[in-house]
C-alpha cells in the first residue's frame, strides 16, 4: 500500500513530532506562573520553549523523519505558545487586544492559505524565513510582556507588529504564487 502524501497520525510518534507536542505541554504551565506571580520564572519557560523551535526541525532532518504532520504541528506549537500566552495577557489587561488581533488575523490566514495550497497541491507549503524571522521577533515580544519589563514594552510591540505584517505579506504573496502555479522559496 502506498504511503499518504499529507498529514498522518500513524506519524505522531516521531520523535520530531512528539518535541512539538511536548513544546505544547509547556504552554499551560508558562500561564501557571505568570498567574502564581513568578514572572521570571515563567518568561524563562518561554525562553526555553522557544529556544528549542529548532530541536524538532534539526530532529526530523537527522533522523530522516521529516513528516508533512511534522510540518503543521512545529509551527501549531509556535502559535499556540504565542497565541495562549499573548490572549492570557490580553485578559489581564497587559498586552493590546488589537495586537494579539492581528496576530491572530495573520495565523489564520496563514492557515487558510496553507490549507488552499495544500488542497490544491498535496504538499504542506513550506515555512517562510519573513515568517520565521517574525516568530524570533515576536516570541521576545511575548518574553518582554511576560517578564513584565517596561521599559522595553513599547519598542517591542512596534518590532512585533511590523515584523507580523510584512511577514502576513510574505505568506499572502507566497500562496499566490503557490496557487497559480510558481514555486517558492523555502527557508
């Protein structure tokens, strides 16, 4: 029987995959501390979960497990970490609700592209280097909010939110592209 070309779970447990599981586990116990008050604490979770974005990837090409499951749940992982924490501020009333708004806005047309792209041509597009030099961007953004430092809020929020439209641009230009036939560049 010939292997599916898309996403399946018979690839769940790849160790690739089961680091960007685990990379979502963390996401409810960054939330715990920042509610208990450790807010160094959990600012340095983040750290961590964020610095270890590159394990899965470094993972599925050294093991030869690159999956097209893979390929959705590495960067799920990055927009759950982001997403949860960021709305949990939002509720807090410490992070602008129409920041975590666009954000959100360029994930799921991210999602949506991704999806037509993938319909169309069977394949998971590939992640985008704007998107991925957003997501650096963005996750210290989420670190400065989170670690509660003021003093760096304002230019952090003014590079997160430039960095999530053009990067927004980059993957609307790419599925355009995508959709009517051309190639892309990968990072």
């Amino acid at each position: 029987m010939a292997r599916p070309s898309g996403p399946t779970l018979r690839d769940l447990p790849a160790p690739p995959n089961l680091v960007s599981l685990a990379r979502m586990a963390v996401v409810p116990a960054v939330i715990a501390l920042i509610a208990a008050g450790h807010r160094s604490w959990a600012a340095a979770t983040l750290v961590v979960l964020f610095a270890t974005d590159g394990l899965d990837g470094y993972l599925a090409r050294r093991l030869d497990r690159v999956t097209e499951l893979g390929k959705i749940l590495d960067p799920v992982a990055d927009k759950i970490a982001v997403g949860v924490v960021l709305l949990y501020l939002v509720f807090r009333g410490e992070f602008p609700l129409w920041v975590f708004l666009l954000v959100l806005a360029r994930d799921v047309a991210i999602v949506i592209g991704g999806a037509a792209v993938a319909r169309r041509t069977g394949k998971v597009p590939p992640a985008l280097m704007v998107g991925k030099v957003a997501l650096v961007l963005l996750a210290a953004a989420t670190v400065v909010f989170v670690a509660d430092i003021a003093s760096l809020e304002p230019p952090a929020l003014v590079v997160a939110v430039v960095a999530v439209a053009v990067s927004g641009l980059g993957y609307a230009v790419s599925a355009r592209e995508l959709l009517q036939g051309g190639g892309v560049r990968s990072a």
